[in-house]
C-alpha cells in the first residue's frame, strides 16, 4: 500500500496533515485540567458547525451505527413507532437498527436515487392523529445513492401535521461539507462522526441533542450505559468523561472544527459544491447519469454514477484499485454493479479530483466503456479552471 | 502540556513509538484487500495474547464499558440473573451496567482492596439449583484498588458446584501485563481494550467469546446492533466490518501483538512484576501500605496506595499534576482521598519508575508525609539492579 | 499551506509514508551500537544503487553543493585544472564553486538545452598530452534544462583519449531515477542528495569516491575538514561518525534503498521512464517543445518545456501556485522565463502526474496559450493506461 | 532500540513533540513565497536568541563542525593567525580545523577541566603589537569536561590589550541553555547547532557574523562556496536559500525559538540551572567530583564526573546502555575512561533528571563503586522539590 494517491471513498476522507498530526498526541492524563481544553472546544466547535445554540453535543468512541444507536436509545421505548424513508443502504440500516431495538419503523419506500418523500410523511403524520409516531428519521444524505433530501422539507412537512414527533437526522455524509441547520430545521438529534467533513479518522460519534430530546431521555426505557447521554452531560460538566475518552480524535475535533469555522462554513460548502460540480460535469461528459434522479438531489459529497445496463459497475473499482492504486466507492445493496461511487469531500482539492476523474477515464477505457480520454477532465478542467482569480479578473475587464 | 515525563496513570499507558507511528495512518480504503492484511494478524494476535483457540474475538470502536455491554447484550435476556462482586469502582459500574440493562445482579459485596471470594460464589452457585444464574462476572483486576482476584478459582468454584453459568471476565487492565488463560479459565466472554497492556490510545474493545457464549447470542433478547457479534462474525469471514472499523487502532493492535509476543508472554509479565515490585519495594520503605488487603492480591499494573489517616490522598496527585508535570490516578469512589495510584503496565522501563517513586517522594514530603526522600527510590533501585546481567554474573561467581 | 497536492517541484519530491516516519526518529545515542544498525545498511544500500563495488560511501548533513564540495576538496590542489561542459544552471554552479577554490576549468560551453559533448572532451583530452586536467566534470541530469548527458560516452572519450583525469558525475537529480553505473562507467566520484531519487528530505550529502579518488586525497591540498572523506572512512570503520550525524536522515535513506532495491531498480527506472512518457505526451499534445534539443537527451525525471516567444513561462509557476496550490519549477539562468518545469522523479504515480498535467493545463488555458483543457490528460492517459495488466492481457489476446 | 527512556547524552537532546511534528513536515516548494514564513522567524528568532541586534545570522545544512568552518573560511586567509585555548575535545577539534585551514594557531594549553584563561589571553594580546592575530578562539562550553568559560572576561581581555582581533565563540552547548549575549561580549562570529538548546535533530549549523566579521569577508582568502555567508545574504534577502535548504529543520528551529522565548530565555537557563543543581548535588552525595576545576566552571548543560583512580569510567556508559536502555556520555581524549557525563540540557524535567541520577547509581553500584543507592537521588531531590509553589509558600508562611 503506497497511500501515495489521494482516496475517493465517500469516507473516510482525505486527512489534512495538520489534522493527522492533531490525532496523534502522546499519553496525557484524562482526568487532569488540560482535558477540558481539548474537550470544550470540540463541544464549542461542533456546536457552531452544527448551528445548534439549544442543543448539546456529545460524543462517543464509535461510528454512525453508534450514534444512530445513541439516537434511539436515549430518547425511545421498546414499541415505539417511528417513520422513515428507505432510499439507500444507510437509510435502509438504520430502519434495521430500529427494528433490532424493538421500535417499529414505517417506512416509506423510495426509489435508491430519490430523495424522502416529504410530502407522503406529512400525508403520514397527518393521519397519525394519535400521535403514536414518536420519532421522524431523516438521513440527510444517503452515501449509498449521492442523494441529498431536503431536511427542511420534512421539518415543514411535521410542522404542517401538527405533529409534535421528533426529528432525527443522519448527517454522517453531510455535516461540514454541506449546509446543515439543526436549530432551523428543528433536529432534535443530529448525527455525524469524525470521519467524513471533519476529515478525521473514524472512531468518534457526534450526536447533537435539542433539549426536546434531551426531555425525552427522562422517560425512554431502551436500555443505556456505553450510549448514555445523562451520564455524557454530568461527566462533561466537570471537564470529564463517563469512562476513557479517545483523546486523540478529540484533539482532532477540535482541530478540524477550528479550521472550518476558520475557512468559513459556507465556504467550505461553496467548494464542496465546485469540486461536486466538476465531477458531475465529467460524468455527463463521460454520457452516464447519476443514481441521484434528479438536480435537486445531487450530493456534494459523494457521486453515484450509474453505469451502463450488462456492465458490472463494481468492476471499475476492483482495476482502479488494483492496476491503478486508486480507491472509489462500489455500489451497495439494491445498487451493487449498478453504480460505481466517487467521494469528493473533506479536503479535497482541484488537483486531487482531478486525478480521480483521469484515473476512472482510463479504467472505463481499459474496460471497454465508450468514454474518450480526458473528456470527463476538460469538463471538470472547465468548471474548475473558473475559481482563478486573475482568470476572473480579466473576464471582468 | 509538555508530554515530557511518563504517565503513572493506570492507562492509557505510555505508548511505545513504534505504535504510535503504527497508529497514525493515511486514509485508506477499508473495503480494500488491504484491510484483511491488519484485520487478520489483529485477529490472531489477540487470541495469542487471550490464550484461546477455541474462541472468537471481536473488536469495536469503543472502550472497556462499550465491551462490558457487549458482553451482556449479546448472551442475556432481560431479566436474567448474573453473580458478580462489588470490591472496587469497576466491579461497581459493571454491575450498574448490567442493572440498566434490566439484568439482576446477585451482588457478592467485599470490602474494596480484597478479592473475588470464590469460596461464597461457590456457595451461592452451589445453592442455585435451578440454575437461574445465567453469567459470573469477574473483574480480573480492579482498577480502583490494585487488586488481583483468582480466575482460576472462580472457575474450580463453578465447577465444583457444577454450575453451568457463563463466566465473563474483565481483563482491561491484566490483558496483556499479567498472565490471563481464556480456554484454560472456562471464559466465555474475556473484555479488554486497546489503551493497557496493549499500549494503545483509548478507542477500541476487545473481547473474546467462547461458542458456548456465541451460542447464547441465538436465543438472547437483549437489542443489540452496534455491539453485536453476529454482524462482525459475519463480516470478519468476508475481511471486512460491519461500518467503519478504526484501522488505525487496527493496524497499532496487530504490530502491539507482534510485540507483545516477540518479546514473549511470560516475559511480558515478568518484566511487569519486577516493575510493579520495585514500586511495591517503594510503598513499604515509605511506611505506607497498599489497598490490597495481601500480597497474593497484588497487581502487577497497578498499585493503590493507602495515605495516612486524615490525610487527603487526592492532593499527592493535584501537586504532582500542577508542581512536577507527573501524572498518577486518583481514589475513586469508596477510596477517593484515601488511596492515590501510581499506574505501571505497558512499555514502563526501570528508569520510567523511578522517576515516578522519585516524584512521589518529593509530593509527600512538600505535603509534609513522614516520608524519606530517596527511601523508596532506593528500595526499588535494590529491586531492578538486580535485573543486571553482569551483576547476577558477578552474584552467581 | 495545505500540503494536500503533490509537488512537481524537481526536488525535494513526495516523500513516501515510510521514509517520512523513517526519518522522524527519537532522539538515540549515535555513539552507540545501535547507530551500526542505521549506518551499514544506508551505506551498503547506497552502494547498490549507485552500482559500485569498489567505491566507498560517504554521507555528509549538507546538500548537493556540499558534496559538489567534498569531491572538489578532497582529491584537487589549488591551481588544478579540470574540464567541464556548462549546459545548464547546475551545471554553470559546479563550475562557479570550482573557480572559487582557485581551481582552473576548461569550459565547453553548450547551448542550455544540449548534453556534454563527448567529441569535445575527446578532443580536448587528447590534446592534453600533459595529463593538466586532473578530472572531467559531468553533470549526468541538467537538472535545469531536463537534460540527460551520456556519461558512458564521456568515459569513452576519455579512454579514447589515453587519458589518466579522474571522472567526477553530479548524479544528484539521476540516481536512483535513471540509470547509474558507477563502477561501468569509470565513475571517480559521484555525487548525490536525499531529497531526489532516494524521497527523503533535503540536508544529505551522498558521496561514492573510487580507490583512485581516495588516492588522490593523499596529495590533495585544498582545505578540508567537514567534508573530509578521511575522517568519514575512519569513523565508518568503528561505526561512528566525524561529528553528529543526522541519525533520521540515515535511517530514512537506510529504509530508501531497501524500497528501491525491492522494487528492483530497473522496475524504478522503468516507472520513472513511464511518468516521464506521459508528461511528454502531454507537452506534445499542447503544441510545446522540450527543452531538451533530441530524445536522447530527455530526462525522466524533469521536464523543461518551452514556452512561446513572449510568454513568460514563470507566469504559470506563480499562477500554478497561487491559484490551484501547485508547485511546479520555473526555468533559472538563461531559461529563465523561457521555460516551466515539472518534477516526475521519486514516488510519483500516474494518478499524481496526471493531476499536475490537469492544472498545468488549465493554468496555460486561464493564460492565454493556445491549449485545449484535457488534451494533454488524455495524451498522458493513452500512455498510463497501457500499464494495466487486464489492458495487457487484452491486447496480447 | 525502545526509545522510552530519555537520553542523557549532551546533545542531541531529548525532543519535544511539539518540535518533533515541526520538523516532520511535508515536501513543500522552497521557491514559493511560503518559504518566508518559515525562514523569517527562524532568522529573527535566532538573533533574540542570541542576543544580537547588529548581526546577521546564517543557517547550514551542517553540524557544529561545519559552523566552526563556516567562521573561519568568511573571515580569514591562508597564513592567518589566531589565538585560541584547548581546554578539551572541542576546543582542540576546532584548532585542529583551523591547522587544516592553513590557519597558525598560537594555542594556550589548559588542563582539561579549566576553562578559558583570559588574563593569560591579555598578556599574548598585548604582545602581538602588529595585531597578526586575527581572531581569538573561545569554546564557551567545553562539552567534554562540562566547562563554562568567561566570554566576557575573554572580551574584557581583548579590550584591556586594546586588540583589534575578531572574537569566535563556539556556543554549541551553551546557546539556548545558558545565557549568551552576542552583542554585549562584543561576539564577531557566533556559532551553535540545531541539536542541544534548541532541542531540534541534528543538520543545522547557526552561525551570527557581526558586521566586522562581515566585513572581513570582503577581503578573507580562503575558499569557500557550501558555508559562503555572502550567498547566504543575498538570497535570504529575497527570501531564498542559495541552494535546497532543509525545511523541516528550519521550521522546527522558528518553532524551538518561540518556545524559547515565550517561556523566557532567563527562566530557560534558570530552569537549566536547577536541573543542573540537582545532578551537581548527586555527583557530590555520591562521594565524586565533577571534571570542571570550580564551581565557577560548572556547566549547567553537561556535567562530567570524574570516577576513581583505577575505575573505567567508560563501562558505566557501556552497563547503562547495555543494562537499562539509557544513553549517557563517555569522556573523550584527554579524560577518555576519567570521566563520564550525565547531559542535562533541552527540555528536560526534574522527573527526567531524576530517572538519569536513579540509573547512574544503580550502574555505579552495580559495578562496584561505594555509591549508596537513592543517595544522589536523594540530594537532587532536596534541590527539585524547593521548586513546587505550594511548598515555597509554606516555607515562605
């Protein structure tokens, strides 16, 4: 393994060395004073990044599969009733989980490549006039398909019910590389992990709790320790953790937050979306189509790219790993050999995209696809070479 | 923070560099070939270190607590009954755990510097005819208190009461520095976590189950997704992981292994017990005692010190933290102020103790202990000189 | 700085993962005998790569003008004469260094572009029948031009000349990039740095002297003492060194020539010869010329490329820089101006080249020049592609 | 090689994380602006260090030995006369350089253990009426004995001789650890390296040159190109190097100044000084006697102890090493098998301090020697504990 080439994984991303050098801390004591100066600023950071001002933010050493699971284990009874949609793998895994808990999960079922149906939840919690629906799940961006839902959607889809439900939302893919509102949108648990836009090895869950949520722990009786968020409140009100932190992904955090809020958060979504942009230019130019159905679905994060009927998408990732070093995404699920996938976020550069895109021409090519040679990159070329300054410069003369 | 001196905390240890290097990776594709190249040696090194063949071993991104509720989630049914002994802080919270998880707990309480009393657990076995006690749990070494209890005893004890419980162990703070039998001991489910004997940072559980404790998985009714077995069973045969594995950590636990085993096992511990007898040798020229209760419950990984009455043990580790940059643990719980610790598993050389005894020293004597400066230094220097090759040389002429 | 795109500056190159944590060593005691365990190794892998097996090794912590040094120091006197072919900035500096220690140099002046005329050696040899010209000056890869001369035939002219002067090759952007047969070719000193073909960090000095340029040190009487191969050999021989070595650095080029040498250095070359196809193919697809005047002068491990009459090719190293964060070479001395650069020696890949050929692009296209986005990509491509081994196999069918 | 314990060495020195990740940078252009960034600080860090507001300072890819050659090619001619004492290896290296240079140096011979003679140094100073001698020499701190000479009272002797000769002062063990004031004492050339009060590997030699030493540039004979200063200002004055300059190192010793300066330069050498004490006070408890002839000598980087009549000195080196992982230094000429040193210079701790005393005594009682285990500790405790604020207040109370 020459970890020469950048990856394009939809996660984990590309770690900036700064961030790489964040992680790697020596032994230091938990339990003494400097702890609260990593941890506060990594609750103070996410706070910002989230744009939560109610809520709390905790974290454990685990993945999104953890914090879907603190999600629901702090905030539900076995029998409770939640809806989601199902458009992916992710979606699809965390209506397994629930299931798993003893929560009943009305699903709506879309399409892998269409987005959650707003206006049939509100249909839904329209009729739910008793209000057995406890909880509303909302992945935010399905990894599996590059689909981007519109939370906001949903939030005023619950709003027009009249349905006190809570909102939960997956934003494992989303968070800190596309705009994400948790107190305007009215999540009462978000949910990410340290290793997608905050560029940081997995390990860390994120959860974000609004005090609905947090009101809602009082009563819920799923059964917590590792996952519990009171024990999480009352050890960090000390400058503490309710058992060993990961230290080191936590100095990360706030490393990583520091430097999006640095960049400016609706910057870093502006180039997330250009290099999104560049990569989608060079599918359309390479004559395929997104899995993501439509415009407004597109993700910045990551492409599903759909490949032609007969031809086994997965294939294109088994050579570019192996002949070319370079790693993408395969389809998963109902989509396996259908898609193949390309990760963009994190800090991802021109550069770097670009040589994605030529490698994945040239494996396209040796694998008898009809693409030409660097066309996807001069239409990505196109987009991209626009950022210059001084190029923008003499346009404006 | 300097991160000059050692740690004295009993864990996360001092991380030796080749696993810090061994840690800190690039991004990789863990969906890649490649992962099996750092799953599988991770995998065969723990059952090594575990002393298991027959058993299968698991690993989260989480810690000790994340394993403990794996432990249970994954064999027990609410409401079932285990037997456990409460004789220090990690005993306690274990059973908590269990509590949460609506699990009854037969709590065998012993004064907290004593062992496992094997001879009541075989009493209570023994009169649980129906055999309504589902798991044992034994916490190998208390954290807390620098306790040691018999593992093999609670097995002798099991068995003459012909008793057909589980017996689940706890072994994050022995794993690794003193000896641990998996197959030998009847464990169904060893615990234990990257941040100890394996020299690692925090972020990882490791368990071993035995297929009598797979075997209960079948029928156990606790809700379980991110801690269950099955999922990473599943997955681990195709080299892969149920979501994110930390590959990082991964990577660090393969080479830890390799290391551990190349030095040797019983070397392993029998470098611990010469560094833990020269802290020992310290203690008692101090005029101090441990909170062991005998000499047969001593730690090797660490020690709990009882300071004098009246006397608040929590200032030796505030002055030691704030005068002199050296970190020691605590009392927690029962012994908090009464016992501070000086943690000594892991890659601790002769020279590393020393300066935490000399360190100690000069805190109890700022503090006003009737304490010699250079006592205990030179008692333990008579301890580890001898490890000398030329001196036994010399002895042995 | 981002450090998130490679360079394609023509030294220091991408440093591997490996080399970079080869290098970043802890402090250790490099007067003890650990210090035989990084200094043999470095030297016997340095002789493979530099082909010798009758040469002795030399490392000083300095640069390629520090080892230019030590060959000029060690085996001339004040007043010597020698010959040499100035073809390019590097070569220019050679000779620059060897007027200031009061050595006379026979300049063959060649157009910067052009390699060393062996036939005007020859000549000059030849008519030098009173053996004055004490050594012959090669600069093997102009590094400023990306012009590689034929040291082979400058031994054969010398032969051919009957002549008895010592032949000094500046291999320092050629070894371990492109061929290097120091002991074939009659190489009296030749001369090397860290930060080139061996992907380490600039600030060591590589040296391989024959026995008849340590001969020469006996009578030589210019002044030396740092870089006095004398006190080299000496030490070496107790595994020691004249001064404080540069233990990281050692160690990196200790683990550099076990990569090189595993990979096979004709495989090394090969792959430099690969990249180095691509990046030409592109230059040709843009319209624009090499430097280098024939293809028998062209380096494979930098590019000169001309660019138009009154375009000043620094414009796309600044543009290249500020704009897209990618750091090429501008054209130095007469060139300057005239040409750009791109660096394709050490660890680069074909996803790696291919992304500096995209940005070259599009920064000549933001430019003005008459370059069509992609079309050096896919020039490259076609040559990149042919490497896949399912692509082989399908032609071979 | 474990690398867990300290080294004791004097120099290179134990490395704080914080200047380990500096160094450890990736490959960046040195011809891109971001070089300023880097190089400004290092220079202007640098001068504060080294007390200079009129000097101009300069950095090579080199070692202590290459700064020594660096002063004297700038500044002097073949022929040339200074004066300098040998007082130790590195005072005696250094006028064997010069002897190497073609430089005639009038030598004052001093046991190994003194320091520098001044009053001695007046008398030949004002003797040499025609002012043949060009530069004195001074070793401000003799590392092989562990002698701190008077540079002050070495520049009061030359102004009382009303002498013109330039002052050299080797400040490789004392700058950054004692204090050190080039403008003050009137230091025409000043030297130090990257590996003892900076704290940084090994590979860069510091060097200030006053203006008269720049000046005497302007007319010096002896060659030079590698250690040129003139190259050196001209090209940092447009942010350059004058050939690849060692990056990482230069952006570690920017880091290593700031560190310096935001903790105090007069805390640094008090904390030195202390540290210092505490092992002066074990040699003492332990019945032996440090090299250097009066306390006025002491250095507080190094300590050289001088062992029994009949002892080796060197097999406690060799047992500690062999023994218990810990590296310290053996004497060198004159006091080879007299003498071994215990380096106490960087950022070392009391903790550390300790570790190394601890060692020592284990070894020296190991081999024989009448040392009470815990005796030097002891008394090297009695001088570190005084530095705890608690205690100084009680005492104060």
């Amino acid at each position: 393994m020459s970890f020469q080439n950048p990856v394009f994984i939809p996660g984990p991303t590309n770690m900036p060395e700064v961030l790489r050098k964040a992680v790697d801390m020596p032994t230091m004591d938990h339990r003494s004073a400097a702890f609260a100066d990593i941890l506060q600023p990594a609750l103070a950071g996410v706070k910002k990044v989230l744009k939560t001002v109610a809520g709390q933010v905790f974290f454990f050493p685990a993945t999104g599969t953890g914090a879907w699971e603190a999600a629901i284990a702090n905030t539900l009874s076995p029998g409770d009733r939640v809806l989601a949609c199902r458009n992916g793998m992710f979606s699809h895994r965390w209506i397994d989980l629930c299931t798993r808990f003893g929560i009943e999960v009305e699903v709506v079922e879309a399409a892998w490549g269409e987005g959650i149906d707003a206006a049939r939840f509100e249909e839904i919690l329209t009729a739910d006039k008793g209000h057995a629906i406890k909880a509303v799940l909302a992945t935010h961006n399905e990894t599996a398909t590059g689909v981007l839902s519109d939370v906001a959607a949903v939030r005023r889809a619950m709003d027009a019910a009249g349905h006190p439900a809570m909102l939960f939302v997956d934003g494992v893919s989303s968070v800190g590389s596309m705009d994400f509102r948790m107190d305007d949108w009215g999540v009462d648990v978000a949910i990410t992990g340290s290793q997608k836009g905050f560029m940081l090895p997995a390990g860390l869950s994120i959860a974000g709790f609004s005090p609905k949520a947090m009101a809602a722990g009082e009563t819920a009786r799923l059964p917590r320790c590792f996952f519990d968020v009171r024990d999480m409140a009352r050890t960090y009100a000390a400058n503490g953790f309710p058992y060993t932190p990961p230290v080191g992904l936590l100095n990360g955090l706030a490393v990583s937050c520091g430097m999006l809020l640095d960049e400016g958060l609706d910057n870093v979504f502006a180039r997330h979306a250009r290099i999104a942009g560049g990569v989608r230019a060079a599918v359309h130019a390479w004559g395929l189509k997104l899995c993501a159905a439509r415009p407004e679905l597109w993700s910045n994060s990551v492409s599903a790219i759909r490949t032609p009927e007969g031809f086994n998408a997965t294939d294109i990732v088994t050579r570019a790993s192996s002949e070319y070093g370079m790693a993408f995404g395969t389809g998963l699920g109902e989509v396996a050999g259908k898609v193949f996938r390309i990760g963009h976020l994190g800090m991802m550069t021109d550069a770097m995209a670009l040589s994605g895109i030529a490698v994945a021409e040239m494996v396209m090519v040796d694998l008898g696809l009809p693409v030409k040679l660097g066309s996807g990159v001069a239409a990505a070329q196109e987009r991209y070479r626009h950022g210059a300054k001084a190029a923008q410069k003499k346009e404006a003369a």
